[in-house]
C-alpha cells in the first residue's frame, strides 16, 4: 500500500508538471494584427525573447527609412499579447514609393513593447473590451473648427493587448499636427499599418 500510494503522489507531481507550461502559456492572448515601430531611437527598437525588459535581446527593428523624401518606419505581424508586450513574427521595411521588394529584417518569434508600437484605425468607437458587445468608451468621429474627423486622426501612442482582431490602444485625437481633447484608451476593430491611406 505505502508503494502505491507513492506512486501516485509521483504520478499527481508529474501531472501537475505537465499542466505548468499549458497553464503559463494560457496567459498569452492570441491575436492576428499588424503595426509598426514608433521608437525614435536611431539605434532601431529590440526585440527580445520574452515579454520583460531584461529578456535576451534576438533582433532589433531598424528605425525609420528614408525612402524617396519620405520616412517609413519597420512594420511587423503581431501575434499575441502579454502584460504590454507584444508577440511578433516578421517584421518588414515597405517601399510605399518605388515599390522595391520587401525587406524582411526579422523573421521568427519576439516580443516588442507596445510603448513602441502605433497603428491606423478604422473602427468608429472604442469600446470597454474586445467586443462590440461591450460599452462604447469613446466616438471616434465628429467634427471641430477645422472640420470634421474620423478614426485615422487619432495619433496611436500605445499598444496596450491584443484578442482576435481587436487591440487595445492608448492615443490622442491629432487634427492638422495639434492634439486635441484628452487622451483616450480603449478596444477596437479593423486596424492596420498602411502608413500612407486609411486602412480598407
């Protein structure tokens, strides 16, 4: 009797070793979004092996590109989210101007911070939670002195989490280069990183 139940108490430990790791990966939302780098470090935005400041550095995310007069910053295929980090794939330099080939300068699994990170929006409200089932926190469109707006005149400033295809952004309405109203925080659809027209 005392070997069996040893070899239960054995046998309950490695169960419960072997549910760790799925428990932990829990923890990661999983999500299919793109965005692009806001770090104006010239020494481009690192990309570490887990979501925390002290993790291994593995890449980096070159800074903004000149190309043709214009800047275009390093965009990148966000797949996951966690404690203000985000999980990214790929990250890639668009020719918008000459349409050269596509640079890939990093190809694989990363973590950015969302600090760094911006967006266009598409999407007329933020809502409570990643759903349009949940509240409507903020109107993205509406009209002031130099006319009206709409979701791609809000200047992204953070990308806090990500579900599905809803992300969680921090910004500011931004109208001819000057910010406008309170900050805003809330969930949202229909998003991309077009860096030169409104998302489709």
């Amino acid at each position: 009797m005392a070997a069996r139940g040893r070899w239960n108490a054995v046998s309950g430990l490695a169960a419960l070793l072997c549910l760790a790791p799925v428990a932990a990966a829990a923890e990661i939302e999983a999500c299919a979004i793109s965005a692009w780098s806001t770090d104006p470090d010239p020494d481009g935005l690192n990309v570490r092996a887990a979501p925390a400041a002290d993790a291994p550095v593995i890449g980096n995310l070159p800074a903004a590109r000149e190309v043709g007069g214009e800047h275009f910053a390093t965009e990148v295929s966000i797949t996951g989210s966690k404690d203000g980090w985000l999980r990214i794939s790929e990250g890639w330099v668009l020719d918008y101007i000459f349409d050269d080939p596509t640079d890939f300068v990093f190809r694989g699994e990363g973590w950015v911070s969302g600090r760094h990170l911006g967006l266009r929006l598409n999407y007329r409200h933020l809502h409570a939670g990643p759903s349009a089932d949940t509240a409507v926190v903020a109107k993205m469109t509406g009209s002031l002195d130099r006319g009206r707006y709409g979701p791609d005149s809000i200047l992204v400033q953070r990308i806090r989490a990500c579900r599905g295809d809803w992300v969680e952004v921090e910004g500011v309405l931004h109208v001819d280069g000057v910010s406008q109203g309170p900050d805003l925080r809330g969930w949202t659809t229909g998003t991309c990183s077009n860096q030169v027209t409104t998302c489709p």
